[in-house]
C-alpha cells in the first residue's frame, strides 16, 4: 500500500481530480491509500441530477462548491470537519460493491477510538443506528476506487441546508428527518481530537494493517496533468450540472439498491430523449443503456423485447428486469 500525500489541498474539485488521476495513471503493481479534507462542497453522485439535488440559492450564497463525482450513490456535504479516504486497487469482482471488506479497516480504527461501529444498510457506517460514514465505488474494468467519508465534526446543519432531501430517501429510512439519523464521530469520542489528529490516527491504524507504507508525492508533471484534468473536466459545468433533460414523463421508484429516476421524453410514440438518474451503484455507464433505449416504441412489447438481452444488474446492481420495465412503463405515478 502507498500512501498519496495531497500536499494538504483542500479545493473539493482539485482533490477529485487527483483521486481520478491516480486511479486511470498509477500503477496496478500496487495499492493506494489518499486522505483529503474539502472546504464547503455538496458532492454529487455520478447519476444524480444535480439542480434537483441542491439548493441552488443557498450554495451560491454560501459560496459552497458542487462536484460531481465518478462514483454513484447519493449527493453528501463534505466540509473542513469532514474527513475523506480512497482506496485505490485493482478491480476485482468480488470486491465491487463490497463495501464491508474495505471498510473493516476503517471500523477496526474506529472501535479502537471506543466507538461501536459497524456497517449497516448498502454503504454506511454506523454508531447506535446513526450514520457517521458513507461510502461508494466506481471502477474502469482495470482499476477500482473505493471511498468514503468520516464525519469528525462536520456542521450538521449545513447538510439539511445545502442539499434538497427527497421525501422518498426519507420515508425509506424511517425517520423523519436526515438531521436526526446523522451523526458526528466527536459525539462519541472520550477526549476530543482535531480533524489532523484524527486523519494521523486512522493512517497509523491502517498502517497496523498491512506492511509500512511509503509515502508518495506526486513529481511537478504529475500535478500539472492533475490540474488539466481538473480544468478539462472538474471545473466544467457539462460535468457538474449537465444532463438536465426535456422530459414530458418522469418515473421514481426506490429499491433496495437506491432510488431511479427516469426522465423520459417521448415524440409521436417513440423515445426521443432517455435519462436515467439516481443514487444507485453500478458497474457500467447508464448512458450506454440510455442510447440503448432512445429511438424505441413507447410500448411495453417494444421496450420488454430490446431489454430481454441486456443485464440490467451492470448499470444498477441487483434489479428484476420486470421492475425495471415497470417502472419506464408503469402507472402515471410511482413516487
């Protein structure tokens, strides 16, 4: 394992851009650990629409940055008392989606401060059923990232603030606000620890479980092709805010894997524009099953035949192909 050292940047699209780098560029002979801690940012999940995921007014007002991120799952609010991890490896099948084997490590550490950790649900780490941690994967079919966030004294109120919560994430978890189901790590700690005492504990205690690291710092050319790829891609709006369809026929259903959203736009009886949206993980690029579906009949018989060989289970995770239909041809309204 190496440790990638950030030099200490805390510029939310600078840090994405160096994870993604280092994923696509870094040498598969071996695996890598990065830390990195964002000033304000909402982070936005690879399928999520993004001017239905904030409040637009607030952020701006607020000067918090909006980032979209390669991996899937949900929009989170990073902030100076959150801390960030990656773990960068080769991909491995059994490893995709399997949130429990690369947060151990980071649970170990956590129990070791004196906190009852542990996994719950799809991808959170939680503390007596309050999420102190979630995380998410993304992989290019060579190379996988694996990361997460640590919330050591991040401003709670800020989350409700920025961001626009669905009622539906609501509902399915059982509680009536997100406020009430999130927690900070300090509440829990016996003497308090600042963010960078905090981030050294938890490298020394994943030191503990592997052969001593070396740290890496990345050579001036390196930093440049971060950056270029930070200007071409991270500072873009295509990126961060694109995707915003013409729809006349919206459907939204939870599932057990995350919410869908499909924003359809049919012309004459035919699927003109397709888009799918969502906090789901996937392996594949949904808008390769976009392309897919765009030009067909809007007629279920139409839309069952061109899915029959299509593995849905690659651009969502465990889904019935009759849910899916069901839901792009379904009753008017399924939220």
């Amino acid at each position: 394992m190496i440790f990638l050292e950030n030099e200490g940047i805390t510029n939310p699209k600078l840090n994405l851009a160096l994870e993604e780098y280092a994923l696509r560029n870094f040498s598969a002979d071996s695996d890598y650990l990065l830390f990195y801690i964002n000033e304000p940012s909402i982070i936005i999940g690879r399928n999520q629409n993004t001017l239905e995921e904030v409040n637009q007014n607030y952020v701006e007002e607020n000067n918090i940055h909006v980032v979209r991120r390669v991996s899937g799952g949900g929009a989170v609010y990073h902030d100076f008392g959150n801390l960030n991890f990656s773990f960068i490896t080769n991909h491995d099948v059994k490893s995709l989606n399997n949130f429990k084997k690369f947060t151990a490590p980071v649970i170990k550490v956590l129990k070791s401060l004196g906190l009852d950790a542990e996994l719950k649900g799809r991808n959170d780490i939680e503390v007596d059923e309050k999420k102190i941690s979630g995380t998410a994967q993304f992989s290019t079919g060579k190379r996988m990232v694996s990361h997460g966030t640590l919330l050591l004294d991040t401003d709670l109120g800020e989350v409700v603030n920025a961001l626009n919560v669905k009622m539906s994430k609501i509902q399915s978890k059982g509680h009536k606000s997100v406020r009430s189901r999130v927690a900070n790590i300090s509440e829990y700690l016996k003497t308090p620890l600042k963010i960078e005492e905090f981030r050294s504990l938890l490298l020394e205690g994943l030191y503990d479980e592997s052969e001593p690291f070396e740290t890496y710092h990345l050579t001036p050319e390196e930093w440049k092709a971060v950056h270029q790829l930070k200007e071409e891609k991270y500072d873009t709006w295509e990126w961060n805010y694109g995707r915003s369809p013409k729809f006349n026929i919206q459907r939204t259903r939870r599932f057990p894997i995350g919410e869908i959203d499909l924003r359809i736009f049919v012309e004459k009886g035919t699927i003109k524009d397709f888009k799918i949206f969502g906090d789901f993980f996937g392996k594949e690029p949904v808008e390769t099953l976009e392309k897919i579906v765009e030009g067909t009949r809007y007629e279920k018989s139409d839309i069952t035949n061109l899915l029959k060989d299509i593995s849905l289970n690659e651009y969502f995770g465990d889904i019935s192909k009759d849910d899916f239909i069901e839901l792009i041809y379904g009753e008017d309204e399924i939220e």
